[in-house]
C-alpha cells in the first residue's frame, strides 16, 4: 500500500467515524427534547392546578420550568439524563437563583414525581 493510500484510507475512516458521532449527537437531541415535550405537556394537563398555585409552565428546548415569584422547579434533559433542580428566589442576589437541590432521574414519570416532591416543598 503506498503513502497516499494509507492516508486517503485513514481520512475516510475519520470522516466516517465523526459522521456516526454526529448522527447519534443529532438522535440523543432529538430524544431529549420530545422527553422535555412529553413533561411539558404532562405539566399542562392540569392548567387550574398550576394557576392555583400561581406556577407559569416553561419550555425552553430541553428545559421544562415551573416558574413562581418565589421559586424555580426545572428539569433539564441532556444525554439520556434528566436533572431536577429547585431554586429559592427570595434569597437570591441575581436574576438567577442557584439551585438548591438537584436530583438525576432517569425517566419523565420520575421527573414528574421530583417536581411534584420539591413543590410539595416549597409550599409547606
């Protein structure tokens, strides 16, 4: 095999193996965001309940909020995983609130149960 050959080989092994990389980046984003749908629409389902509670319901591409003058509850999807976090308001010195708790779940259903754990929380 000549020099040229060998090279011309391995840049189409590259190209080959950073075109599968990207393809399964692409799935893995698209996953994400229809779990982030599938939350955000198990979340309005109960309209009255969210305004009852004065909550706002959010969805910025893979993040699902409820949002309260007081507080923030989001999940967050990202490679498989999904990340639970709570956020005092009140205390916070800027526009974000730092998370106070955080908790990784794996399914919607468990992110549900999370979300519904820290309001239970935040309005005792």
């Amino acid at each position: 095999m000549s020099l040229r050959r060998a090279f011309e080989a391995e840049h189409a092994r590259r190209d080959a193996a950073r075109h599968a990389r990207e393809e399964a980046e692409r799935r893995q984003q698209e996953e994400d965001l229809a779990r982030a749908t599938q939350l955000h629409e198990a979340l309005a389902e109960d309209e009255g309940f969210l305004r009852e509670k004065g909550l706002s319901l959010g969805l910025r591409r893979y993040t699902v909020s409820l949002n309260h003058d007081d507080f923030l509850i989001d999940a967050y999807f990202e490679a498989g995983a999904i990340s639970v976090r709570s956020a005092d308001k009140r205390t916070a010195t800027t526009s974000t609130a730092a998370p106070r708790k955080q908790q990784a779940v794996d399914t919607v259903e468990e992110a549900l149960e999370v979300m519904a754990q820290y309001l239970a929380d935040e309005t005792n």
